[in-house]
C-alpha cells in the first residue's frame, strides 16, 4: 500500500471542506455503534467448495459452513452461553479445528482457557481434541501433507520455572480425529519456550528467554540451531545476554535465512535477514518513526513482505515476483485508502478469502480468484454502518514543550470544518506498549457522529515508536507523559481547530489516569473529564488487582513507577481532587483484575470528602464494557454527559 504523506497543519485548517454538509450526515444510533461485529472471520475450505466463518449471536460466537456454490448453509457449531469460536481453521476438506474459549469481560476472573475441538464440515463427530486445564497450546502448523494432523507447540504450567520465570515449550502432533497426542522426537533437550519449523514442518530453531531480575529490561537468549544432518541442536552465540529486544519473525523457504527484528541500536527496530550457517546479519529495513509491524507470509509459508504505521499503514514487498504479492498489489490499487489482506487460501492458491478495512470502514469480506483476477463480496462486518457517514482519521504531528516530536491522530466530524470545534481529547490505555493507529475505533467514531473533533496523541512511552521512545516514558506518570498530553490540547486550540472554551478529555485504564491527571493539573483547561476503567491511586497498584501479584509485576511496577511514596502520591489523581474544576464521569468495573474497583474507591472518596459532584456508572464487567447492554448504556451515558458540557 503506498503510503500516504502526513498532513501539515495548514492542510488541517481545511478538514471536512468538501463533501456533505453535516446537517446531511444523519445521527447514527448508540446501538449501531456500540453493537460489536456480525462476523469476525471467514476462511476458505482448501478445496474451495466451503466458507466457513464465526459469527455473533448474542453472548455467543458460533461456527457455520457454507456451501459456496448453493450459498446454502450446511451446518452450524454452538456451544454454551458465553462460550466463543474465537479462531478457527481448515483441517482438511472436510474436518475443522475450532478454538472455542469461555469469555464475558475483558480481564475479569470469569472467563476460561482455550480448548481445541474438531467437527466434520456438516457437524458430525465433534470431539474435543485439547483439554486445556493448566496447558495452554498453539498451533505450528496445519501439515498440508498430513490431513489426519496438526503440529502443536503445547506449555504446561506445572512446568514453570519460577526461579528461571520460564515455562518450556514442546512440540507435538496430534490426530485431529482421535485426539490422539504424541511428543515428536529429535527436538531440544533443553528448555525452550519458541520452535520454528521450516516449510516442510521440519524444526529448524528454537530459542528461550530467561527474564534478568536485577536489572529491569535485560534478559538472556538460548538459541539453537538444528543441524539437518546430524539431528543435533547446538546453541547459537547470535545473541546472548542483552537489554535488546531480539524476535524471530519467519524462515526463508530453504529454512537457512531467518528473518529477525532487533532494537540494539535503542531506537525503532530493525528488520534483517539472518544467515543461520555464517551468522551473518543483513540490514533489510527500518524506519525512522515506527517499530516493524508484522510479516507477510503466501499460502506455502514463503516471506513476501513486512508492514509498519508511521501514520496510514505501509505494506512492502520483498519478492515482488511471487504471484500473491502481485495480487495483494493490485487489490491495494483496487481499493485506494484501504487495508487488505488474505485470510486463508484453496490449496495451490487458485483462490483467496480478502479482507479489506479503514478508518471508515469496519471491514468487508470477498472472494478472490487468482486466474480470472476477479471479486465476489461476501459480507460486511457490521452492514448496518454506511461509510460515507463515518469520519476520516488523519494523521497529526506537534512538538512538545521539550522538543519531542509527538505523533497522533485527529478525527473531524463528516462535514465539518477543523475550525473552532468541540473537542474531545482521547489519551490511549497502556501506556507502556500499546499506541494509538489508524483503523475503524468505534469510540471515535460515535463521538466524531455527534460532531466532536477526536485528538488521539501517542505520548512518549507509548510502544511502536521504537525501545527509547517508550522508555523515556518510565518514571514520568502525571509528569512529562502528561504534559505531552497537554502540549497536544494547546496544539488544537492554536490552531484554531478547538474552541477553547469546549474542550473536555476522555480515557480508559491508563487512559482513565490520564483523563483524571488533566483535570488535576490543567483545571482551566478542561470543561468535563470522563475516567473509565483508569488508574487513580499510583500505591494502590501495589497493594490491588493482578500485576502486583507476580515477581515480574512487582519489578515492572517498581521500573516504571518507582517506589518513592512521595513521588507516587504526588502523580496520583486521587490525592489532589480539590484541583479539579472539570465536571467528572467515572465509569469502572466491578469484576476488574487488573484496575479493580479500590481504584474507583479511592478516586469517589476523596471526592466525597472535598465534596465534589461526579456522576458515576459501575457495571458487571472486567476492564472494559464488553456486554452489549452495558456497552449501549455506557455510550448514552457518555452521550448525554458530553452534550451537557460542550453545548
């Protein structure tokens, strides 16, 4: 996909200049918005004649299978309530490999470990193939020339290392009519917690990571490579002891080259080309803004290309010759502006499942021939959306007051002009990891419906802008990482795209943080703030919810926020609300694992002891609304609190 040129800021003056005017752009309803896709995947059946494809059904995801010459359906695979076909895949022509797990929330103490089951195509003979209990697995590889199989990489917890904080890896084959299970032979003796296989599913790698406890970050890799000739694995000195983040991320098809992203310089990684016989590291790419963001891979495993979002998202290609590449070329010059991907393939990929999506667009399955070049659509993910209501994200950049280069997103309402608007600033979770990227985002779309500008800013410590953008964020809670934030709201306002006097700012987990930190510090410049599911109380996260409860926690905690009482105390919302002018809506959890309810505590108390008003909303739910009532009752709620403040 060619990458499209980042705007300047007089470009962004004229935001929404062409196209309806707004009184055209009807109100779409909260429902619409808040209801999650109809369907999440659909894959081809190797042979071509079947779709099948997950699909929602009220607390359910459950399987179907289609004919695709009859269009008729031939079977469908339900399971409890709340039990969801979060993945599934094509055994062979006639058998199907589900991947069923128990969800209700996100990060909440009801939901369960994946399990593998596998069905005849017209629902016959389904048996559960993989009982997790404390195991976990993944799938290596579906053996194209073994339909009675598959490759497993299979984890047991009764086999963690707490001293090394590693748990060993082994790959098995399993019979996917049977269950059938058995350990192959001629792998590592050592522990080892990744296996890379060739494309003749042979095991060609395996690494482990050993966790440094004393000093935060730094880590020691065991790598080894498998002689084909003599079956033995010795250890590799490719990269030892080292605070790089070091990832195999695909075999050449002669299984001798390795593809690896690495970070040793400090800044964005680097993608290259590894000579497992000489060692011999060849820079591919790497770019100056952003981390590598994954690769592509054809049908018979071979490495087309890599991706990665400086703004829009970049596709290259490197074997521009391979007839998929080709094809993914041209799908990109069909649809300008827009994402697209393979699903799955028929064997010898004479046809393919696509995937196109935007920031406009959820998401659109079709049907792809490779001889006649042709489309047939199949289905929308959520067809009750039309996209020529929905708001374009583009691409920002401003400097912040120290001189940091700080890149984000703004979305205009559809017709609008970027001049003097409401706006909503929309700080992403994390922090530290996650960032904000140019895709369909439900909240911001219903807010952009309701004819506010949406600012997304990717602060320093935010992850996919390399190893020392994100460390710079360490020890800089409520400090600098909030300032960035601010810089950002001073950014729109001079620039004349918000007015200043309706202005209001609005997050989840760190998020929610970030929103009650802004109304604390900035108590002019906020007319409402909105904390979901966030962090109030930074001591609080050493004494409530998940993270503290491991070594590893406990240490990224101490790295990332510190240990001084004072400091925390001084960065934490809930001990300064007497700041706060802002009106306030606290939204949280009650199931919440990782920001559990002591947080919305410590926030409403503190509030109910300097007496000020906040409207407040506690569901049944994780970290994060993921039931459809609460998700519908949570955005009017929203609604009905932005309205009342930037009027």
């Amino acid at each position: 996909m060619k990458q499209r040129h980042i705007l300047a800021l007089t470009i962004l003056l004229i935001f929404g200049s062409v196209g309806q005017s707004f009184a055209d752009v009807p109100l779409i309803s909260v429902e619409d918005f808040a209801k999650p896709g109809k369907y999440q995947n659909m894959k081809i059946s190797p042979d071509g004649t079947h779709l099948a494809f997950n699909y929602r059904d009220g607390n359910r995801v459950n399987l179907a299978v289609m004919d695709l010459k009859s269009k008729k359906l031939i079977s469908s695979f339900r399971f409890k309530e709340w039990r969801q076909v979060v993945n599934f895949h094509w055994g062979n022509d006639e058998r199907l490999l589900l991947e069923v797990q128990k969800r209700v929330g996100y990060l909440d103490k009801k939901g369960g470990p994946r399990e593998l089951y596998a069905a005849d195509i017209d629902g016959r003979h389904r048996k559960q193939i993989f009982k997790a209990g404390r195991s976990s697995y993944r799938i290596a590889s579906l053996l194209e020339n073994d339909p009675k199989h598959i490759l497993l990489l299979k984890s047991h917890g009764g086999d963690y290392h707490a001293g090394s904080e590693t748990l060993p890896t082994i790959a098995v084959k399993i019979n996917i009519y049977t269950g059938n299970l058995n350990r192959l032979t001629g792998q590592p003796t050592q522990d080892v917690n990744q296996i890379i296989f060739d494309e003749n599913d042979e095991m060609r790698l395996a690494a482990n990571y050993v966790t440094d406890k004393e000093k935060f970050g730094w880590g020691e890799y065991f790598i080894y490579l498998k002689n084909r000739k003599s079956g033995h694995w010795l250890r590799s000195d490719i990269v030892t002891k080292t605070d790089t983040r070091f990832n195999f991320v695909g075999l050449s098809a002669d299984g001798d080259t390795a593809y690896v992203t690495s970070d040793e310089d400090g800044k964005t990684n680097v993608l290259y080309s590894l000579d497992l016989k000489t060692k011999k590291k060849t820079k591919i790419f790497q770019s100056d803004i952003v981390d590598i963001g994954g690769m592509l891979s054809s049908e018979d495993g071979i490495i087309l290309g890599y991706t990665y979002q400086p703004n829009y998202n970049v596709v290259e290609f490197l074997d521009k010759k391979h007839r998929e590449s080709i094809a993914l070329a041209g799908l990109f010059a069909a649809f300008p502006g827009q994402d697209v991907s393979f699903t799955s393939y028929t064997k010898n990929a004479e046809q393919a499942i696509i995937f196109v999506r935007s920031d406009t667009n959820p998401g659109v399955f079709y049907l792809f021939d490779f001889a006649s070049n042709s489309l047939k659509r199949l289905a929308k993910v959520k067809p009750w959306l039309k996209t020529e209501y929905l708001a374009e994200m583009q691409p920002i950049q401003y400097t912040a007051r120290d001189g940091l280069v700080i890149n984000g997103y703004l979305t205009i309402p559809k017709g609008k002009k970027a001049k003097n608007l409401p706006l909503i600033i929309n700080p992403h979770g994390g922090p530290h990891g996650p960032r904000d990227r140019w895709g369909f985002n439900p909240d911001v779309q219903f807010l952009a419906n309701r004819g506010y500008a949406v600012l997304q800013m990717n602060f320093r410590g935010s992850g996919g802008y390399g190893r020392e953008f994100e460390t710079t964020g360490y020890r800089k809670w409520g400090r600098e990482m909030q300032d960035d934030i601010t810089d950002a709201t001073q950014w729109a306002i001079k620039a004349g795209i918000a007015d200043p006097n309706r202005v209001c700012i609005y997050g989840g987990s760190y998020g929610g943080y970030a929103t009650l930190m802004g109304v604390v510090k900035e108590p002019d410049l906020y007319k409402c703030g909105l904390g979901y599911v966030g962090v109030y109380d930074l001591e609080t996260m050493y004494t409530d919810g998940d993270t503290h409860q491991s070594k590893g926690g406990i240490r990224f905690l101490e790295h990332i926020l510190g240990t001084d009482k004072n400091e925390l105390r001084a960065n934490s919302p809930a001990r300064h609300v007497d700041r706060i002018k802002a009106s306030l809506f606290i939204a949280h959890g009650k199931e919440d694992v990782r920001v559990p309810m002591a947080q919305f505590y410590a926030l409403t108390k503190a509030l109910d002891r300097a007496k000020i008003p906040y409207q407040s909303m506690v569901k049944d739910e994780g970290h994060g609304y993921q039931k459809l009532k609460n998700r519908i009752a949570f955005y009017k709620a929203m609604e009905k609190f932005f309205e009342k403040n930037l009027k």
